[in-house]
C-alpha cells in the first residue's frame, strides 16, 4: 500500500485518463462523485498534483486545451470528414492523397 505525496505531469494528460483514475479511487474510497469537474478536482487532490506546481486542467487536459467538445460535430463526424477539416488540401496534394466523397463509405487514392 503506497501512498501518493505528489506528482507532476510534463506535457498534457488526456481527460479520459484522469476520469478511469478518478474513478479508481471514489471506488476505492466509495465515494459518490457524478461531475466531471468534482471528478477532476478530486483526482487532481488524490494525486497530490498541486503539490509541485499548481495543476490547471484547462492547460494540462488535452481535450481542454483543444477545446474539444466531445459531444460535438468531432464526434460525430467520420475519419474524412476529419482530415478533410485539419488538413488542407493543398497538403494532402503535395502527399499524394487524394480524398474522394461517397454517399456509403470514404476512399483515398496515393500516387
């Protein structure tokens, strides 16, 4: 049994991973937690993530930083429309790849 004093995370950590520990120790602890907000400042004390620097979930959770919404058009929409929204064509021309619409099933050619 090893209690955490502190940690400190380099970079950026992705909600999901924070939430599954979260949830490891309101089990663990059996306490009743449902928001993720009480989620992350539970994790964040349980951690000891403050404990060398302050921890900012707003600069250290990916999907914060990202500002994505994961109930959003992101999550709905396919792996083409994906590309197609964070890669410019001119890009995917200069690659070789060449995306191509299909009411039933997205399909790419290489050069």
């Amino acid at each position: 049994n090893i209690a955490v004093v502190g940690s400190h995370v380099v970079g950026s950590i992705p909600l999901q991973a924070l939430l599954k520990a979260a949830d490891h120790y309101i089990e663990k602890e059996n306490v009743f937690l449902i928001k993720e907000q009480q989620k992350i400042r539970f994790i964040i004390d349980r951690l000891g993530l403050n404990s060398v620097s302050e921890f900012k979930p707003e600069s250290k959770v990916i999907e914060y930083v990202l500002g994505v919404n994961r109930h959003g058009p992101l999550q709905s929409s396919t792996v083409q429309q994906f590309v197609e929204s964070v890669v410019p064509e001119p890009v995917l021309q200069e690659v070789g790849v060449s995306l191509h619409s299909s009411p039933h099933s997205a399909s790419h050619s290489v050069r």
